[in-house]
C-alpha cells in the first residue's frame, strides 16, 4: 500500500482537494493540491504500475519504493527521506534534500537530477533528459555517493563534493568535478570538455572518450588516465577529442594508452608523471616530453572504491525498502 500525507504534512494556504483512489489491489493513493494548483502526491510506502498526476514528494524521514510507476509531474525527495524506483518514468525532474537518497533503476527521467547536501544517488538503465548536479550545504561535511551505470546523460554532469563513479554511460555536455574526494570514469563517453580540479583523492579515466578538451588540476591522490593501475584495471585505449592538460598536482599521475588528437601538455605536477604508448597528433610540451614509463605498470592497486561508494548505496537500499514495507504493513 501506498501512503501519502495530505495537506496536514505541509500548511496550504489555500483550500485544499482530497482525492483518494484504490489502484488494481497495489494500494491506496491520496492526492491533494491547491486550488490554483496542480496535483501533488505525498508517497510513504510502496505502489506498483499506477500513473501519479503531478508532482511527488517524500515526506522527510519517509520511504517510498515504486515498480513502474509514471509521474507526470517533478519529484522531490526531502531531508532524510528515501525513493527506491524501479521501471518508471518521470516527467520532470529529481531533487534530493539532506541525507536524502535516491535510487532509480531502468526508469527515464525527462529533467534533471539535483543532488543538495544528499546522502546519495544511484542511476542505473535509463536516459536522464536533463543533468546531473550534486552539490553540499554551507558548511557540510557530509559525504555524497553518486554511483552512475549505463545511462546516457543528456545534459552534462556537475559534482562539487563527494564520491562521483560512471561506468558505460554517456554525457552528451560537459563533465566537471570540483573540489570532489573523486571522480572515476569508466567506458564513459563525453560530448564536450571534462574538468577535475581539487579532487582530494584524485581521478581515473579508463576505456573512454572525450570529445571537447580535458583538464586535471590541482589534484591529490591518483590521476589514472588510460593507465592499467593502480586504482583501476584498464586495458583499452582512451581517446581525447581536444587537448589534454595536467598541471599542478600533488598526486601520482599516469598516463598511458592514450589516443590525443590536440596537445598533451602539463606543468608543475609532483611527482614528475609516468607513461607510455600515448599517441599524439598535435604537440607535446613540459613534463610530457621524453615521458617514462612506470616503474611498476601493475602495481598493486588499491581498494576499489566505486565498490564501496556502491555498498553503500546497497545498503541505503535494503534500509529504504524494508522501511517502506513497514510502513505499508502499517497502514
């Protein structure tokens, strides 16, 4: 059964209309709006194939769990609260609160997916019509995992904080990572520029391709870009469209089994950066000139941390939908 909260979760200042609906045996659905409004739905618990008109809200605190459910409308996941959807589809947009979690499997979503101060997202399956944008509160030290599998992003994909993972998607605009604890892609295809500055544990870019200019500055950690190691196993080739820029990180840089069709070029980095069996049709300038390879190509190579960030997120989950069951059987 599905749950929601009238007008008493939150005060309307205008009147406000009641409709509740039985749906095929999944449940009750209750929706309420303003007069001057359209509808909005507040989920607590679990529903099946029904179409929810308007916008749908998680009340903080709540769980909602949905198998093919549409929404006309945006979607808002507030402080605390959690959705769990599997083969749905949104009309509009997502936007996640605080510790809020998100976790959208095989479903399309037509605009974008706002991440503020979350506890996380993830994305598996489906096209996102808009971008990806995850950003922390002022002041917050809270951690954001976005973990992010075969989709094609349609807008482009900002990230200011947290743990960032993509594997075997697309992002038709611009990827840009500031200030991240990392960002990783994997068999990840870029319509535009990428850009990784600040990244505190550093970046890896395996197996993918770039098609505006890409830039790695400022960053600790690791830089894995096309190398086999030591974050990540990578054995294909990446393909840069633009230049390829690396300068000023404190970081172990490595740069290998590259395709660039503009300039490879980087200052300042330390230690000085490894590699080798890049190609390069434009120029190569400063620590990129007379590269050496690493001294250890295979070096052991470090906990895999997208699988963590996605333990996590599984966790989240299994918490997510036992609450939801709860709340149903208590309804």
């Amino acid at each position: 059964m599905i749950g929601i909260r009238s007008a008493a979760v939150r005060p309307r200042t205008v009147a406000a209309l009641a409709l509740v609906a039985t749906t095929s045996g999944l449940g009750m659905l209750a929706l309420t709006a303003p007069a001057s409004a359209g509808l909005t739905t507040y989920c607590e618990g679990s529903a099946g194939a029904v179409t929810v008109p308007g916008d749908l809200v998680v009340a903080a605190g709540k769980s909602c769990t949905l198998d093919g459910t549409k929404v006309t409308g945006g979607v808002t996941v507030q402080a605390g609260a959690n959705l769990v959807i599997t083969g749905g589809e949104f009309s509009g947009g997502v936007t996640v609160g605080a510790d809020g979690f998100f976790d959208a499997q095989n479903t399309k979503i037509a605009g974008d997916v706002v991440l503020n101060d979350a506890y996380g997202s993830f994305l598996s399956g489906a096209p996102i019509g808009g971008s990806v944008k995850v950003s922390p509160a002022a002041g917050s030290e809270r951690v954001t995992y976005t973990f992010v599998q075969g989709v094609n992003v349609k807008g482009g994909v900002s990230s200011t904080t947290g743990e960032f993972y993509a594997e075997n998607s697309t992002v038709d605009q611009s990827v840009t990572g500031t200030g991240v604890k990392y960002l990783d892609l994997s068999g990840v295809v870029v319509g535009k520029d990428l850009t990784v500055s600040g990244a505190a544990q550093g970046s890896v870019f395996c197996a993918g391709e770039v098609y505006g200019n890409a830039s790695f500055t400022g960053n600790a950690g690791t830089l894995q870009l096309g190398a086999d190691g030591p974050v990540l196993g990578c054995t294909q080739a990446s393909y840069w469209g633009g230049n390829l820029t690396v300068s000023d990180n404190n970081a172990d840089v490595r740069v290998s089994n590259n395709i660039v069709r503009g300039n490879l070029a980087g200052t300042g980095n330390s230690p000085a950066p490894t590699g080798e069996n890049n190609r390069v049709r434009g120029t190569v300038s400063g620590q990129f000139e007379n590269l050496q390879a690493s001294a250890s190509a295979m070096a052991a190579r470090s906990a895999d941390r997208s699988s963590s960030a996605e333990a996590k997120l599984e966790q989240r989950r299994a918490e997510a939908r036992a609450e939801a069951g709860v709340q149903r059987a208590a309804l």
